[in-house]
C-alpha cells in the first residue's frame, strides 16, 4: 500500500508506455531503442517475480501462502512463466521480420522459406500454450481454488 502502492503503478504505467511506443515505432531506430530498453526490463522482472512466487509458495513470503492462499503466488508464477514465452515469441518475431526482407529480395531463398517453416511452427505451438497459461492465470483469478 501507500507510497510502494503508487511506485508500482507509475512504473508498470511507464513500462507499457514503452511496450505500445516500441509496438507503434517498430520498424524505426526508435521502435529499435524502445524494444531494447523493454527487453532489458523484462529480463530483470521475470526472474525477480518467479523468485518471488516460489519464495512465497514455500512460505518465505512476500505474499501470503497459507490455506487458501497459494492461488495468487501459483498466479505469479504462471505469469512470469507466460512472460519467459513472451519474450521467446518476441524473438521470434524479430526473426520473421528478417526473413521477410530476405523473401522479398530473393523469393526463391529455399534457406530462408525452410527456416521460415520451422520459425512459424515453433511459434505456432508457443502461441498455444501462452494462451492456455492466459486462461489458467484467469481461472485462478476467479475461482481461487486453493
């Protein structure tokens, strides 16, 4: 609460600022710079909220996990599990930009097409299971089973 309360809300207010502006700007230097700086973000939040879901799942806090507790730290963890798939799906995307370029230089580039192939497959499956995560994190959102 109070001031901490406040503190989080402007930064994550600030970080989706920047995902939406790199999101807007993406095929400039700036959308380039914006994209970096959210990645160097989500490198350090990722680990710090699994760290702090399993902490709180063994009972070290911060969040409380006792008897019908535990629903919000197994939450946390999820997201930053989805977080980890995120980013990956970032890259990969990043990857399909450059290949895209490639095909429309060269559109017979069978190295490009196969590894083309494989990224979207990849991606695909990924794409599935951030959904399924998306859907437990909101399950145990509402029902708070445990």
């Amino acid at each position: 609460g109070g001031v901490w309360l406040w503190a989080n809300w402007i930064f994550f207010g600030v970080w989706i600022a920047i995902c939406w502006s790199a999101f807007f700007t993406r095929e400039t230097d700036l959308g380039i710079k914006l994209t970096l700086i959210d990645e160097r973000v989500r490198f350090v939040f990722i680990p710090l909220i699994f760290i702090v879901a399993v902490s709180s799942l063994m009972g070290y806090g911060p969040f409380e996990a006792g008897q019908m507790q535990k629903w919000y730290s197994t939450k946390v963890l999820i997201f930053s599990l989805l977080l980890v798939i995120g980013l990956k799906l970032r890259f990969i995307m990043r990857e399909w930009t450059m290949l895209f370029r490639v095909l429309a230089q060269e559109p017979n580039n069978q190295q490009a097409e196969a590894t083309l192939e494989r990224s979207l497959k990849i991606g695909r499956g990924l794409a599935y299971i951030y959904w399924i995560g998306i859907a437990s994190v909101g399950f145990l959102g509402a029902v708070k089973p445990f």
